[in-house]
C-alpha cells in the first residue's frame, strides 16, 4: 500500500504543477486526502 501511495502523491504533485493556475489542483488534493 505505501508503494501505492508514493506514486499517488507523485501523480498529484504533477497536477498540482499542471494546474497549478486554476483550483483544479485543490479539488484534487482533497480528493486524494479522502481516499486516504
């Protein structure tokens, strides 16, 4: 499970970076915060 989650956090991290202009990213943290 933590391999699992190292490589959600990556994939959020690339997010956030893409969308880092808009709130997309912050949806997509608390989405991540929830499923953990």
């Amino acid at each position: 499970m933590a391999i699992v989650k190292a490589t959600v956090v990556r994939v959020n991290a690339q997010l956030s970076r893409r969308m880092n202009s808009t709130h997309t990213s912050t949806t997509t943290n608390t989405g991540m915060c929830r499923l953990e």
